[in-house]
C-alpha cells in the first residue's frame, strides 16, 4: 500500500472539478484515443451505436472499433478518474534497476493466472493482430464455416535472432464486387529471421535477381529463401542465397500501339491469349516510347489487378504515336509450378569476383490445378510435341441436366450431313457442356449471343457462307502443356588496375515447352556468352577530364532461352526489325569512347555491329554530346543504323537536338527547344519499292517553365509532330499532330493549393490514301482545389477530369457460394427451375445471400469521352466564433454544419466534341454509355448537443452500365430527417421522416423495370439505465407506389418494432429484437413473386410477418469474446425461418 500510495502521488492530477466528458469524435480510425486519464467503468455510452460494436480499454482510455458506425462522427460520455492507472512513473531506467540492485525489481503479470494474461501470450515479442471462426446454420441453409487470422509479430528471439511476422487469413471463397480471384487458406505470410551474417524468410517472398545478365528476372513466390554472408579468410568472402517455392504466376510481355485519343482501359492477354485472368499485384512495368513509367492517380497509369486492365492518367495523353510495352506476371494454375534458385557470389582479394547462378521452374505434369486432363488429352499433348500453339482440343462432352449449367442440344442440317449445337433448357435434349474459345474472325462457327437470358455466356451457331466460316468462337479449349526450363550463369569480373576491368560471363540454357512429348527434345539446350572490357583514363586530375572506353562481344544462340528479355525494350526497333522476332543465332560487338570533365561536359562515340543468322547484318553509329554549364543545358545524339538481309535492306536515322536556358532575370525560369527525327526506311533489292515496316516522323517541341526547386510550379509545352508512311517507292506524309501542355502546380500556400494539367492536341490528316487515320481534336486534363480556410471554418477539395477513353461491354453472371457470403439471391419467378439474370436480386436477409455477381469483360469497345467532378466540403461556422463571441446571431449560427460531397463520373459516346458538362445527359440518354453519381448533402442544427439536434439530409445515387444486351440504370435519390432529443438523461426521443425514389431500368428486361415513390415515418423512444439497460421501442409506416408506367403496386407497411440490451458486470450482453410487420400489397394481377414485389416488400410477404432475434455476447478472458445469435422470421403465410450462427474472437 505504501508502494501504491507513493506512486499515486507521483501521477498527474487534474483540476477539481466535474469528472463528466461529453465528446463528439470521428469514426474514420479503427482506434481513438479518448482521453489522457483513466476512464470509470460502467459510465462509457455512444449515442446510437450498439455497446456490441466496440470495446473499451478503460484504463488506456483507447476505443477499438468492432464494426465502425455508417455516421462519420459519434457522441461519447463518459467520466473520468483525476489520474491515468498506468502512467510511466520511474525515477531510474528499468535496466539500471535490474542489474545493478541486489534485489530483482517486481514484474507485474509474474503470477497472474492464464485468464488474468489472456489467451495469447507471446513473451517478449511485441504483437498485435486477430483471430475469429464462426458457424451459421439453419433450416433454410446449409451450415456454413467463416474464420480469419490476422497476426503481426515483431521483436528478439532470445537474444540474438531477429523476428518479423506478417500472416493473414481470409477464407472468404470470392472477392465481391466482380472479380473471380478465388483466395488462398492463407492469404498472406511472412515469417523473417535475423541473425548477424544470415537471414531466412519464409512464405510470401518476392526475389530479384539483376545481379548477372544472362540470369535477371523478378518473381513473387511462396516458399523459402535463405541468404548468408560469410568469411572465410581475410581475403575470401561469400555470398549465397538460395530458394525453394512455389511459383504464383507466369511471366508474359505486351506489345501494341496506343488509339488516338484514347487513355483506356486497355487489356491485357496471356501467353496462351487467355482473357480471364489475374495480374500479380506489383510485377507490372509499363513503357511508353521506350520509357518506365510510373503506377498512381497521381502518376502516368493505374491498372486493376483483377481484370488486367490498364489506364493511362492525365498526365500522359495515349495517342496512335505511343508506343505502349507492359511487362507482367499473372496468375496461372494449371499445374503445380515449382522454382529452384541459388546465387553464389564469391570476393577474392579486392580484384576478382566470382558470381554462379542456377535457375530452374517446372511444371508438375502429374499434379494438374486449374486444369484436368484425361488420357486422350494426354496422348493429343504428346502428338504436338513443342508446336503447342496447336493444342485445341475439342470440348464438347455429355452431362446431366441441372438449374446452373449452360446446356445444348444437337442439332443436324443439310440432310444429316451435319450439326451444330444450340442453347437449350428443356432437360429432355439438353445433354450436351460445351466450353468455347475465340478463335478469331471467319475460324469459328459460333458468336456470342447477346439476347440469351442464362445466367451465363450462351454462343449461337452462324452457318457457313459459300464454305467460309462466318464466327471467331469454336467449342474448342486450349490445353496447357507442361513446361520446364532451366538455365545456369558463371560470370566473373577481374578488376586488373584502378583503370582497367574485365568482365565475362557464360549461361547454359534447357527449356521443354511440353515434357509430355518426347519429340523435337533436340532443340532444348542453348548457350549464350558474353566477355567485356573497360578502360578509365585520367586525361586531366585537376579538371577532371577523364577518357572512357568499352568493348563488348555478345553470343546468342537460338536455343537459349532467358527467363525475361535480355536488353532494353526498343532495341528491335532501333535495328529496324518488328518488335517482337524470331529467336536465332546473335552475336553483338559493340566500341565505345567518351570523354567528360566535372563541369558537366561530355562527349561519346559508340560502333555497334549485330548480326543474326538469318542473314540479318547491322551496323549503328551513334555521337552523344551533353553541357550544363553556365545556365545551359544540351543533350544532343546522331545515331544511323543501317541493316540488310536477303530479301530488304534499309537504315535507321535518328537525330536529337535538345537545347535549353535558365533565364535568371525571369525567375530562373528555363527556355527550352527540342527536334527530333526517327527515319526507318527499308526497300526491297529487287523491286525497290518501300516495305510497309518502314515509316518517318519529326518533332519540333519548344517549352517554357518555371523554376522546379519551388513549391509554386508552372509551365507550357507545344510540339508538333508530322509522320510519313511508304507509298510504293516514297515515304508520303499523312498527317500532322499540333500539342499544346499547360500544367501549374501552386502548393506554397497552406490554405490554398491548385494543382492543374491539361493537354490539347489536333489532328490533320492531308493524304488519307497513306495514313488510316481521321482528322480528331482532343483534350486532355486534371484539375485539383483544396482548401481550409477561416479557420478551418470551410475545408475541403475538388476534382475536375475529362479525356477520353474506351468503354467496354460486359457480361455478368451469378456464382453461388456459402449462405451468407453473397450479395444476390435467386428467386425463380418462373417456376422452371433454370436460372436467368432476370431472377437475382440484392438479398434482403443474410442467410439468403448466397450468389456473387462476376463481371466478365469481352473484347467489345466503343470509344467514350468521360468527364469526372468530385468535391467534398464541410463548413462548419463554429470555428469563426471564439467562446466569448457565441452570443446572439454568433451562437444561432455556430449550431449549424453543412457536409457536401459529390462523386460523379461520366462517359459517352466520342462524337468529336469536347464534352466538359458532368451534368449534361440524363440517365437514359441514348448516347451516355455509363454514369456513376454519388450527391450526399447534410445540414445539421445543434449537431454538437447532447441535448437535441436535427439533420436534413439529401442522398442521390445514380448509375447506368454498359452490358452487351444493353443498358441497366439505377436511380435513387432520398430525402430525409431526423431529429433527437434528450427528454431526460434515461429517455431519447428520435424521429426518422424519408421521402425518396428508387428505380431500376433495363429495356431488354421489362419485367425488372420499376420506378417506386418512397415515403416513410418512424418515432422511436428509447428508456437507458446508464450502460446497463437499455429498452427501444419504435413504430414505422411505410408506403411505396410504382410507376403506372411499370405496373403501378403499391404496398402499404405498419411495423412495431422492439429492442432490449442487458450488459452483465462489462463482460456480457444479451440484445433481443423483435418486429412485427403488417404489409398490404396491390397489384394488377394480385401477384407478389416478381423483382418490383421482393424489393418494395423488403424480402417479406403481404399480410403478417413476424421477425425476432437474441444476441448474447460473453467476454471469455480480457481479450476473447464469444458471440451466440438467433434469428427467425415468419414471412406472411410461409413456414418460419430458423437461422443460429455462433462465433469466437480474439483481440491481441
């Protein structure tokens, strides 16, 4: 007690005074720390958030968020003790204590119980994270298992190994919102240990290895890696890594031209032409011309990671002169993939290194995932051998009739002579599954049908046209065969002098592109060397003039396979041969000498010579010259290439000139001028007509900017650019792009920022015979305002965009999944046991949620030019009157708040005009192909009293999508207010008014239409006793009247609603509700099993409908929490609903 006491003493102590706190915090962080003292138990309550929602550190004074409240700010009471329980209170360091004391200093937990721990202890180790499993069951579902695990560990293992650990587990089987990546058990882990000189990681790494040349990639795996740095002598040292793992994905690069104008979403394909897969996040790397650019809003692209779909921001205008690259790894499962990898590095002395590199990734032909195959498919996969661009297998098999499958019958014509098979859901003929491939155009006989109403992509057969096939789909399916490669790198580097260096490096290389054949297995193996020399003169010490020189051989064989691309992106293209070529035997000799001194002046000259043995001969020139002195910059480059083969020769010419000045009496702004010219001509010997690869442009590009070391920033940029294309035996000109850039960037004021990039561009054609161009007018551009002003009295931001783009048609089908875990539920309205689109909802309970909604992209664009407005603001008038001013009209007008925001998002049909109006089309304007429109306004009066406030909101949601069997619209657009008092500190009064509308469109499904006027009152009286007891009690009438236009219902809905909360001593809770609901419903054909009917009966029944649940929460130790639920529902003149779901969590 005299410990106590004198601790006590120590702490802090506030002012006496009431201990009464009445807070209004934010909801936007998963923890808030509350207060800097100790809060008293049983005292907490949150206005209008359940106690089930959130739990107390009471004497931390933090607040954890369970589930985070819909509101964006909350009302908190509470009292408070005069001192914080836990403050630090030493007068000497803990360590000094414990070591230089006789007697060991008290540890606090030492002999506390399990229980008094917790379940989870983890000793020295800092740690935070989750654990929960769940089971819900029922008479109208089947039973249904959830878990997830979050764990994050950090700290000493002992006394000397190093421990970081991430895992993370979601058993959840579909991402919602449209994709179809199903997920691991374990999401994610990461296990790292430390220890001096060795490092081992464990689970989900992702390695690098730029280390040689002949051996550079980048893979995200799962397995094992183990790093070590050793001495063995005092002039040998070692480094090694090796790993063993599972291989995510495959790699697969990208080539095509950009479209005027458009900034996207372009897609992505796979090695084999898939179209339905998913990129592995963060091993894309996106070139345009040749340049790397940069992921973020902010930066050059975005790209969505599960439809492989890239799109390019303002600040980099697409047009049909980029040349776009994308580089990426996707998921791919068809067979178990393993990679083997070791590095080997050894420094003898300080002169030679030493580096070994094995590679080896192999398919596991026995251990198929995504893909089963049988033995005839086996046998077809050995036939083909390496030719695996032949393997379509026919995939047409007999099934069983059943409510979710894509079924079709066969149908003969010409006599019997032949067939073809068609859509059926009559299960008498219906026997046949068929899975489709697009082919491409005139190689298939079947094209997707856009009317069929299966829940599902549905293909009609096209008859034949005089013997020519008439579609681009075939029930056909590509097999993946089985692959392995391997390749082994020995490179050494011999530093001779400080001047001279001697690198060289040799690689062996194995690659099976189907290990199920055991033909054409003699052109597996290839070598590849490469030796390098490298010279340092100092001409000059004291000026730093210093001569450079380089020699470089390069063999290729045709049999080497690298695991990624070996040189720089546009190499191909700078020895004018297509991007993409046939490997063949190489070899590459290149001489460089460049001189520079330390004032920024340098010179360089490099021959180059490239030769492939099918006949290819090059040899390039290339004079690079830079300055920056004096204000001055340049950066200069000739370069001439000229090639032949057999059949064509030709050359590639390519001058920059690029000259600039910093103009100090205009505020070191920079003055700049740029032209270039690329000239690929290649002629064939005999005819010495023009080939079509051969094309020249120019470019003269002049700018002006501010300086780039301020925060205030600007500048404007024009260039031109004039392309000629072969005619016969000229390069004719085309077409001509005039460009304009305006961008500024105004960030020095902290109230006021502008950030603003827009980019105008013309095109003139003048010989459409040559160029498959039209003459277009485009304008891109980003427009950003924040601002906090007054205060903070006004805060907020807006976001203007517009450019155009591609829209893309989409299929969407309904997959099911465990009962609870959807979104959608399917009601069949036609009692035929076939599901169509036409038959899901949105579940209005949860044990009915058993479908998720999967987009599915096509290859259908239509281009679109797209306008965005977003802006959030808050005034709040509060912040301009300081306590003493809050009298009279200063008071009245400091208890109002205004909360605004709009999200909206436009894209129409491209016409040639400019489209700056967000606001321009209405939802079912034929030309607008989607529109997203979010308007949240909220006007509050005494929102900060606990006594009485009221709010008037207004909600608007619109959105329309392009599908391939049409447009789908949605409107909604709610007015609503609520007003709250405080009869006494046990007895709320609130009251709920809403007025809106609710309407759904869908021309090609008139049964789904409707358009529903929305009104509604609810009182609700709520009696607490303190957080112990809590009694609510409501009545709600309800009336909703459709459209006559779309059917004309109406229903009319009485509810009674109860609520009561029992908290036990602070570890126990029972919540239990019931409602009863009366609902009478008109329509013309008295039919309530249609989509206008589940939605205006809220998923219930006319006539009486009864719903009740119990809640019942126990706190098992300080950190584990058990959950038992029941509900049950009785919908009109149905059977009732039973549905039990029982939980365990756990905080640590």
């Amino acid at each position: 007690m005299l410990c106590a006491d004198s601790a006590m003493a120590q702490m802090p102590v506030q002012k006496v005074g009431s201990n009464l706190r009445i807070k209004t915090i934010a909801t936007t962080q998963d923890s808030i720390l509350l207060d800097t003292v100790s809060i008293v138990p049983a005292t907490l309550y949150i206005h209008e958030v359940p106690d089930s929602n959130y739990r107390v550190d009471l004497v931390r004074s933090i607040l954890f968020w369970k589930n985070k409240p819909s509101q964006d700010s909350v009302i908190v009471t509470y009292r408070a003790f005069p001192y914080k329980f836990n403050a630090v209170v030493q007068r000497l360091n803990y360590d000094s204590i414990a070591k230089y004391t006789y007697i060991a200093p008290f540890v606090f937990d030492a002999g506390n119980s399990n229980e008094q721990r917790g379940l989870f202890n983890f000793g020295k180790l800092d740690y935070n994270g989750s654990f929960g499993r769940g089971i819900s069951f029922g008479n109208n579902q089947d039973a249904v298992v959830t878990s997830n695990f979050q764990l994050q560990l950090n700290g000493m293992l002992g006394d000397s190994i190093e421990l970081a650990a991430a895992i993370t587990d979601n058993n959840l089987p579909i991402q919602p919102d449209g994709t179809t990546q199903q997920l691991n058990e374990f999401d994610q882990i990461f296990l790292q240990f430390k220890k001096k000189n060795w490092q081992l990681n464990l689970g989900d790494i992702d390695i690098r290895q730029n280390g040689l040349y002949f051996l550079n990639f980048y893979k995200r795996l799962e397995g094992v890696a183990f790093q070590t740095q050793n001495t063995i002598s005092p002039t040998v040292k070692t480094s090694t890594l090796v790993s063993g793992s599972i291989a995510k994905g495959k790699f697969n690069r990208n080539s095509f031209q950009g479209l005027e104008g458009n900034q996207g979403p372009y897609r992505l394909t796979g090695a084999n032409n898939e179209f339905f897969f998913i990129v592995l996040p963060n091993t894309e790397r996106v070139f345009i011309d040749g340049e790397l650019l940069q992921r973020g809003e902010d930066q050059d692209y975005v790209i969505n990671y599960n439809t492989a779909e890239v799109t390019f921001t303002p600040r980099r205008m697409i047009t049909k002169d980029s040349r776009i690259q994308i580089e990426f790894e996707y998921a791919d499962r068809s067979y178990l993939n393993s990679n083997l990898y070791a590095f080997q590095t050894v420094d003898i002395g300080k002169k030679l290194k030493v580096k070994v590199g094995a590679f080896q990734n192999s398919d596991a032909r026995n251990s198929q995932i995504n893909q089963t195959l049988n033995d005839n498919q086996k046998r077809f996969l050995f036939e083909i051998g390496d030719s695996t661009n032949l393997a379509f297998y026919p995939s047409i098999s007999l099934d069983t009739f059943a409510k979710d499958k894509i079924l079709y019958e066969r149908v003969f014509y010409n006599n019997g002579a032949d067939s073809f098979y068609r859509y059926s859901t009559d299960s008498v003929v219906a026997r046949y599954s068929l899975a489709f491939t697009e082919v491409g155009q005139g190689l298939g006989d079947y094209i997707p049908d856009a009317n069929a109403k299966a829940n599902g992509k549905v293909f009609v057969f096209v008859e034949p046209l005089n013997g020519s096939k008439q579609g681009r789909f075939a029930p056909v399916m590509k097999l993946v065969a089985p692959k392995k490669q391997q390749l082994v790198s020995v490179a050494t580097d011999y530093q001779i002098d400080k001047n001279n260096i001697i690198k060289t490096e040799l690689a062996l290389s194995n690659y099976d592109a189907n290990t199920f054949s055991s033909k054409e297995n003699g052109d597996d193996r290839g070598m590849a060397a490469r030796v390098q020399y490298s010279n340092t003169l100092k001409l000059n010490p004291s000026k730093g003039l210093e001569l450079t020189s380089n020699i470089d051989y390069e063999h290729v064989q045709q049999k080497f396979r690298p695991l990624e691309r070996l040189r720089y992106v546009e190499f191909s293209r700078e020895w004018g041969l297509p991007q993409s070529v046939a490997p063949v035997d190489e070899n590459i000799f290149r001489l460089s000498s460049g001189i520079k001194d330390k004032k920024g002046l340098s010179a360089t000259y490099q021959f180059m010579s490239y030769q492939r043995s099918d006949d290819y001969k090059g040899i390039q020139n290339t004079v690079q010259q830079a300055l920056n002195k004096g204000g001055w910059t340049m950066n200069n480059q000739l370069a001439l290439t000229n090639f032949s083969n057999t059949l064509q020769k030709g050359y590639f010419l390519r001058p920059v000139v690029d000259i600039s000045r910093e103009l100090k009496q205009l505020a070191a702004m920079r003055l700049g001028f740029r032209y270039t010219l690329e000239q690929n001509k290649v002629e064939n010997k005999e005819t010495k007509e023009i080939e079509a690869n051969s094309f020249s442009f120019d470019t003269y590009t002049a700018y002006l900017k501010s300086d780039e070391s301020k925060k205030n920033r600007y500048g404007i940029t024009f260039y031109t650019r004039a392309d000629q294309y072969p005619y016969e035996k000229a390069l004719v000109k085309g077409d001509r792009s005039y460009n304009i850039n305006l961008q500024a960037e105004l960030l020095k004021s902290e109230k006021h920022q502008f950030v603003f990039n827009t980019t105008f561009r013309r095109l003139d054609v003048s010989n459409s015979v040559v160029s498959k161009e039209k003459e277009d007018r485009t304008i891109l551009g980003r427009a950003e305002y924040m601002i906090n002003e007054w205060k903070g009295f006004i805060t907020g931001n807006v976001l203007y965009d517009l450019g155009t783009g591609q829209e893309q048609k989409r299929d969407f089908a309904y997959l099911e999944v465990l009962a609870g875990q959807g979104q959608y539920t399917w009601i069949d309205y036609d009692s035929n046991g076939v599901q169509t689109v036409d038959e899901f909802e949105i579940a209005a309970f949860q044990d009915q949620a058993k479908f998720v909604r999967v987009f599915v992209p096509t290859n259908e664009f239509l281009k679109a030019a797209y306008t965005t407005l977003n802006y959030s603001f808050i005034l709040n008038p509060k912040q301009l009157f300081s306590d003493e001013a809050k009298k009279g009209f200063g008071k009245l007008l400091s208890r109002f708040n205004l909360q605004t925001s709009m999200q909206k998002t436009k894209r129409s049909i491209a016409q040639g005009d400019f489209e700056f109006n967000p606001f321009k089309a209405d939802i079912q304007d034929t030309a607008l192909l989607t529109l997203n429109t979010s308007f949240n306004n909220t006007l509050s009066f005494n929102r900060f009293s606990s006594k009485w406030g009221i709010d008037v909101s207004n909600l608007q949601n619109s959105g329309k999508s392009l599908l391939t069997y049409g447009y789908e619209s949605r409107k909604v657009n709610d007015w609503l207010v609520k007003l709250r008092w405080a009869l006494s500190s046990s007895l709320n009064l609130n009251v709920v008014t809403k007025k809106g509308l609710n309407a759904l469109y869908t021309p090609n499904f008139d049964n789904r239409n409707y358009e529903l006027e929305i009104a509604s009152v609810e009182p609700q009286l709520t009696f607490m006793n303190r957080t112990v007891f809590r009694l609510q009690g409501s009545y709600k009438i309800d009336q909703k009247k459709n459209a006559d236009q779309y059917g004309g219902e109406q229903s009319l809905s009485n509810a009674i609603n109860l609520e009561t909360k029992y908290n036990v001593l602070q570890n126990s809770s029972i919540i239990g509700r019931f409602t009863y609901n009366n609902i009478s419903f008109k329509s013309k054909d008295n039919k309530a099993n249609t989509t206008v009917s589940y939605i205006m009966l809220d998923g219930l029944m006319p006539g009486s409908n009864y719903l009740w649940s119990l809640d019942f929460t126990k706190r098992l130790f300080n950190n584990v929490e058990l959950n038992l639920q029941y509900e049950g529902r009785k919908p009109g003149e149905t059977h009732t609903i039973h549905v039990g779901r029982a939980a365990v969590r756990a905080l640590f």
